[in-house]
C-alpha cells in the first residue's frame, strides 16, 4: 500500500472529471489514496461537478482558481496541499489511465524520488507527436538540458521533492527540466497511451511552441552565448569595415552592408533578452495562482477572497 495525493488538473473537463474519478478510485481505491482536483479557472460545469463528487466522497478534494493561471500553475497549487507522501499525477482527460500507474508505484523503491511515464505508442495527432519529438532533441541534445527522455505529465514524485521543484520558482516552471536540480534519483517506465475520449485539448500549436521557447530560454544558457558570440563576431565585422573604409580600401556600399550585417546580428540577441525579462517579469508581478474556492486550508498568500461552499448540509 502506497500514500498517494492523486493531483488532477483540470480546465473545462465537464465531460471527463466524473470518469477520471471513478478511473482513480477504481483502480488506486485500496491504497491510502487522496483525489485532489485543481479547477484552473473552468467556465463550464466542471465545478460544480467536483464539488459534488467532493460531498459523495471524503477522499476527494478541490482547490478552484480566481481565473485560469495555466497548466504549471495547477500543478504547483495541487502539489502545495498534497496530503499524501506520494503525488501522483493525472490528467483529467485520461490519455495516460490510473491503471498505468501500478507500473509506476512498482519503480518507486526507496531509492527513487520519481517515476515518470513514458508513452508507449502515443495517440495524440501526429504533428504534436513531431512537434514534442523535435522539441526533445534541441532540449536535450542541442541545448543539453536535462531532463527524462521522453517523460511526460503522467508521473509519481515524493511530495517533499515535488514542493521543493516548485519552490525554486524558475523563470520558466517546467517540472521535469526543473527535477535534475533536486535530484538524480528518478526513472521513467513504459506507460500505455489512449486517445482522448471527450472534450478538447487546451494544448495549441502556439501554445506548446511557447512552451517549448521557455523552456530553451529558462533552463539553458546556450542559446544566450550563442547570440553572444554572434553579436561578437558581427562587432568585429562591423568595426574593421569602418576601417577599411577610412583605409579606402572598400567603399561606401561594403561598409554599410557591414554595419547592416551587425545590426542584424544583434536581433536574435535582442529577442533572447526580452523573452527573458518577460518570463522574469511574470513570475514576479502576481502570486503564480489565486484560489477563489477550495474545501482545504488555503494560505492567506494564496486566497482571493476564498468563498465557502455548502456541500451537503455542512460547510467547506
């Protein structure tokens, strides 16, 4: 028997979050188990749905946002008030099953701090299946960030390690970029994949290229000393062409077209830093999340005006 905090993000999963629950239960009901559910500013029923799944159920709990703060934000709320010793995490949408996740309690011996899931066969629609393959390699191997080959979302992490990946609050939260910070202790296994069954993927194109560029920008330094060096070089360029052309050894066209090349050469520069000074910026504006309603505890750092629900004749 494992203690295990079963965090389930979530963002209008009206049609999924009464199947994720029973899925869980069914599977994981003869551990220690918790279900905390992390409503990230839903607009649909999904709520409403919780919160009775809350009442019908005392293992279930919820924590609900002010407005939707984004995928790392749910996580991070969910793995604060993990009560368990173990979380487990798992999409609302059931790509990656509870019943795959014995294979990854089996892996957790007291030696590991994580297990991640690794998905055999993917299903996802095969330009997001391209776009996360190329988006490995330049990380890992262009890059040298590292992280899990191949790890996803689906993954079980002792909860003291988890808090403290989220405490470190990096420009750029990507959690499994952000673990070999903590630790060297984690392993992946080979995970069954099933296709989404209801509902719709809040993951864009757009969205998972900029996720990907935060990642690039936040957890590696090459891409910054590359544009560095270019911007070096193109100096250079630019500074023995405006002697020559004092020499009159080249004329006035060859210099400008250098100092063109260095001005040019200094946008990805440019580009780098402000991307960065965004990220930098966001993480220090706001509180990474605000709850509006939650049946726990809430930290006075993380309310906005925290409403109190009434669930079955009794106040949460």
């Amino acid at each position: 028997m494992v203690s295990v905090t079963v965090v389930v993000p979530c963002r209008d999963e009206q049609d999924n979050v009464v199947a994720a629950h029973r899925a869980i239960v069914d599977e994981l009901g003869a551990h220690d188990v918790e279900v905390l559910f992390v409503d990230d500013g839903s607009v649909d029923e999904t709520l409403p749905l919780i919160i009775g799944l809350a009442a019908e159920d005392e293992r279930v709990h919820y924590i609900s946002f002010a407005r939707n703060f984004g995928f790392e934000a749910a996580f991070a709320a969910g793995y604060k008030y993990a009560a368990k010793a173990w979380i487990l995490h798992v999409d609302a949408d059931l790509q990656s099953h509870p019943s795959q996740a014995h294979q990854l309690i089996a892996a957790a011996t007291d030696r590991v701090d994580a297990v991640f899931g690794v998905r055999d066969q993917r299903k996802d629609p095969r330009l997001r299946r391209w776009g996360s393959t190329l988006s490995d390699v330049i990380a890992r191997r262009v890059l040298g960030i590292e992280m899990p080959q191949g790890a996803t979302t689906f993954r079980l992490v002792r909860t003291g390690v988890a808090r403290r990946i989220v405490e470190l609050r990096r420009p750029a939260p990507y959690f499994m970029a952000s673990l070999p910070a903590v630790t060297n202790r984690y392993v992946t296994v080979r995970t069954a994949h099933q296709a989404r069954r209801a509902g719709s993927s809040k993951f864009t194109v757009v969205r998972l290229a900029r996720h990907a560029l935060d990642l690039y920008v936040g957890h590696s330094t090459a891409l910054a000393s590359g544009a560095t060096l270019l911007v070096a070089a193109a100096t250079v360029v630019g500074a023995v062409a405006l002697v020559l052309l004092g020499a009159g050894v080249i004329g006035i066209a060859a210099a400008l077209s250098a100092v063109l090349f260095t001005q040019v050469a200094a946008l990805p520069t440019i580009a780098l830093t402000l991307h960065y000074s965004v990220m930098v910026a966001r993480r220090t504006d706001r509180a990474l999340y605000y709850v509006r309603a939650s049946d726990l505890a809430i930290d006075d750092s993380d309310r906005l005006h925290l409403e109190r629900v009434t669930i079955g004749g009794g106040v949460r």
